[in-house]
C-alpha cells in the first residue's frame, strides 16, 4: 500500500519496569515486544517505517540493525508522545498519505485491527482517527471524551476530574494521521499539563477545535491494546500471548495436556497429533514434527524435532536436531549443536555437545559426549565420556559406523575408533583403534589368593 508511513515509538524511559534493559526489548512470546509491532507494522506494507528511539537508544538500535529498510529517529531529551512524533518530521519531509503510529508497548495488536484502522481511517477522510477500547480497569489510560457521540479531546489519567475518570473508553496510543496538516498541528501543542509533557493525545482538541473531522475506531477486544508499563503487565501480556498460541495449536490438532503450565514462543511450529505433557516449554525458532510425544517438565529451544520424536520427562534440547523416531530422555541434556539420527536412543543422565550421533545409535546411560562425530548403530556403553578437552583447547572424538564402546570408558581426543570396532569396558583409550580391532586400555587385573582371609587374621591378632 503506497503512501503508509509507519511511527512507532519507543524512546521513553519505561521507568515504572525498573530495568536495565530497555522496555521495548522484554520478551513477550519469546520475542523482543517491539518485533511483534513490527511484523504488524510490515503487513501495511509501508513505504518507510520510523522508530523514536531516545532512552537507550543504542541497545535498541544494535537489536534492530539487521533490518537495513527501518529508519530511527534520536528524540532525547524525552518531553512526550507529541514532542516524540515531532522528531520524525525531517525524514517525512514532502511526504503526502497516512502515518500510522503505534507504540513499541503494545505488543499484542493484530495486523487485522492495523488494517482495520487505516481503511477507517480512509474512508472517513478523517484527519486522525483515534484507535480506542472499552476495559474493565481503565486506570492509567487516557479517557477518551465525547461529546454527542464525537470524540472531542482525551485526558490522561493525572489531568482527568473524578468524573472524566470513571469513563471506560480508553486511548489504545494508537492512530492514524493525515499527513499535511499534522506536523503544523503539533507545533501548536502545549505541554500545560500535570507531568509537563508535550502530549499528543492534545492533537484531538486541536483538531476539533479547526473543525476537522475526527474518527475513532474501537476495537473489539480490548486485550489487543493492552500497554505494558509495568513487570505486572508484562506478566499480564504474556499469559494472555501464551493462551492465544496455546489456542491455535490445539485448533490445529496438537494434544496440550494442560495449557495453564505450558508456554510456547509465538514463533514455534508444531505438527499435528503431538501431545505436550504438563511444565512443558518450547522456545524461540523451535520446531516440532507431528506425532511427538514431549513429556513433562521438558525445555526445548532454538530446536528441531522431525516426526515421532519421543522426549521423555526433564530434558534440556537447545539448539539441537532430533531425527524422526528418536527417543531422548529422561534426563537428558541435548547443548547447542547436538543432531540425533533416525531413531537413534538418547538415555537418561547423558549430555551432548557439538555432536552428531548416527542412525539407530544408542547411549541409554550416563555419558559426556561432546565434539563427536558418531557413525550409526554405535552402542555407547553407560559412563562413556569423550575427553574432548586438555584444558585449553577442544579434540574432536570419531566413532564410526557399528563401533560397541565398552561400559566406563574414557575416549581422550584426538582418538578414532573404527568401523565395527569394539572398546573394553573401563578403558582409557589414547590411540586410534581400527576397524575391526578390540582396544583395551586398562591395567590388568590380579586376583591375590587368600588376601582377604589372611587380612581377617591380621585384624584378630591386633
Ligand atoms: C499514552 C497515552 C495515553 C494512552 C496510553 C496507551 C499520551 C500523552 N498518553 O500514555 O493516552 O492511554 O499511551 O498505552 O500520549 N514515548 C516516547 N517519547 C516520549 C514519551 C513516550 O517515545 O517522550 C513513547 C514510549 O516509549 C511508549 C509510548 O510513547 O512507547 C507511550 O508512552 P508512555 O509514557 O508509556 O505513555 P502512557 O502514559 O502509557
Ligand atoms: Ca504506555
């Protein structure tokens, strides 16, 4: 759509979040608030999209410097929502159409209802149209005030009589704006208000005081514009994010045992037919196949699971691979670069790491596997552990196809077992074994007659 600019702003202070990190960079589903309003944003398919960025404004910008089209625009110091709009007017110079403004705090606003606001918008020829909710509690919102039915101004919270605060339609932050008269508009703003602040939310009375016509769009549920202000409502947001994700893959036919303790990231995929057991999470770019079974208490991030995949309970997958039928668990921990083939079997109290176990494979107990290349149908014994580090840098371990490794063995890498190789249980083995070949590495064991007898009689004696 030609002649949408997009304004989200995001430079205040968030003081009432308590943070370091800047408001707009706390994750609701998974992901930094402000992405959500710009993957909205992006379904306008607007000819430039601007960013007020002021408080912190670098750790924002570093955040977002893979998005090369997005332009920021500095406001500090910060004198409000209108003095904040105002800073964007020399990169919309000359500029005709709609700016649609949002705000990086809302997270939760559908692309749809983005939509809904500028065809409103458009086909009332309205010069700002006032995106509003009717809420329960609507304390800390500005009021929307009408008069006749017509919105003539909003009063924040702070400014309102009692009687102006028991309205329940509240301002959502968002709008659309005619460009042309809006920048001569707000430099007639004045900031003569309870905080000293330049509010743009006065542009309403501006403009009905010039008789130009104002619209309003309120929207269905109010939910959608729920602001975050606080770690309250960020906890709000979230519960409300998580239940509407939980929501959608039950409609697409995903078992959820108990969707109160499970919490999916906005951006995971899951197929069909796979049932969550309770305490479940499954985070950020993850991707589940259909037919899986994740038992309780289990965390997956950043991960792949292919079709009937079995994760059993209290296990840790984090930027790994699992291939269809593979079984991992319980206990066990999968750490970034773990890729697990066709039904190979990941056991209790084992950990990987940087390491691809083959087709078929097993190590059902107890094993560090870490910088591994392991061959398919390989038997890992329990309490096998690849020594992959000296102490200052880290040794590649290869086992190849068909290889047994005995029980309590130690592979100190650089070491290749062969194809069809076997280990001694209780070896420490420092020397590649060929293919085919027994390595055994350990002292050899001496029975002495009659020691524990005459030891026993030591003991009477003393
Ligand atoms: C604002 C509205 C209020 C509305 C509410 C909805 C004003 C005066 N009030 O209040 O009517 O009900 O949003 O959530 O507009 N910001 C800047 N620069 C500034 C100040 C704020 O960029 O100088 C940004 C903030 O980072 C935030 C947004 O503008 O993303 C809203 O600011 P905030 O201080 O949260 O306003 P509210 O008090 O919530
Ligand atoms: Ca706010």
């Amino acid at each position: 759509m030609s002649g949408v600019h997009v304004v989200i702003l995001a430079a205040g202070m968030g003081t009432r979040m308590k943070s370091s990190l800047p408001k707009v960079l706390h994750p609701v589903g998974g992901q930094p608030m402000v992405d959500h309003v710009l993957g909205a944003a992006a379904t306008l398919a607007p000819e430039s999209t601007t960013l007020v960025v002021g408080h912190q404004a670098g750790a924002i910008q570093a955040h977002l410097s893979d998005r090369p089209a997005l332009q920021f625009a500095l406001q500090v110091p910060q004198h409000g929502t209108a003095h904040a709009l105002q800073r964007v007017e020399p990169l919309l110079a000359g500029k005709t159409g709609t700016l649609v403004l949002l705000s990086g705090d809302v997270p939760l606003l559908r692309a749809e209802t983005v939509q809904l606001l500028l065809a409103t918008h458009r086909s009332a020829s309205a010069v700002a149209t006032v995106m509003t909710a009717v809420v329960e509690r609507p304390y800390g919102y500005g009021r929307v005030i009408r008069t006749s039915g017509e919105i003539v101004g909003i009063v924040e919270e702070r400014d309102a009589s009692p009687a102006q605060r028991l309205g329940r339609e509240i301002n959502s932050g968002i709008y659309a704006f005619d460009l042309a008269p809006l920048f001569d508009a707000l430099r007639t703003i004045a900031a003569r208000n309870a905080q000293g602040e330049y509010y743009l939310t006065d542009l309403v009375a501006v403009y009905r005081r010039q008789r130009l016509p104002v619209e309003t769009l309120t929207v269905e549920d109010s939910r959608e514009v729920r602001g975050i202000n606080t770690r309250g409502e960020l906890s709000e947001v979230n519960t409300i994010m998580k239940q509407t994700k939980n929501a959608e893959l039950m409609a697409a036919g995903v078992t959820i045992v108990d969707p109160a303790t499970t919490y999916i990231d906005t951006e995971v995929e899951i197929g069909p037919d796979t049932v969550i057991h309770p305490g479940v999470l499954i985070q950020g770019r993850s991707k589940i196949g259909s037919g899986c079974e994740i038992h309780a208490s289990v965390r997956i991030a950043d991960s792949e699971l292919s079709d009937r995949v079995t994760v059993h309970n209290f296990c840790l997958l984090l930027d790994s691979k699992v291939a269809e039928g593979a079984s991992v668990g319980p206990f066990a921990h999968l750490r970034s670069g773990s890729i697990i083939g066709h039904k190979a079997k990941i056991g209790n109290f084992v950990e990987l790491k940087k390491t691809t176990f083959g087709a078929g494979s097993k190590a059902n107990h107890l094993s560090y596997l870490g910088d591994a290349t392991i061959g398919a149908n390989v038997n890992v014994g329990a309490g096998t552990i690849t020594c992959n580090y000296d102490g200052q840098k880290k040794h590649q371990t290869v086992i190849e196809d068909g290889a047994f490794i005995g029980s309590d063995s130690q592979l100190i890498a650089p070491v290749r077992i062969g194809k069809g190789a076997y280990i001694g249980a209780g070896s420490s083995i420092t020397e590649d074994v060929p293919a085919g070949a027994l390595g055994v590495g350990r002292g050899r064991q001496t029975n002495i007659k009659d020691w524990a007898d005459r030891m026993r009689a030591a003991q009477v004696k003393r």
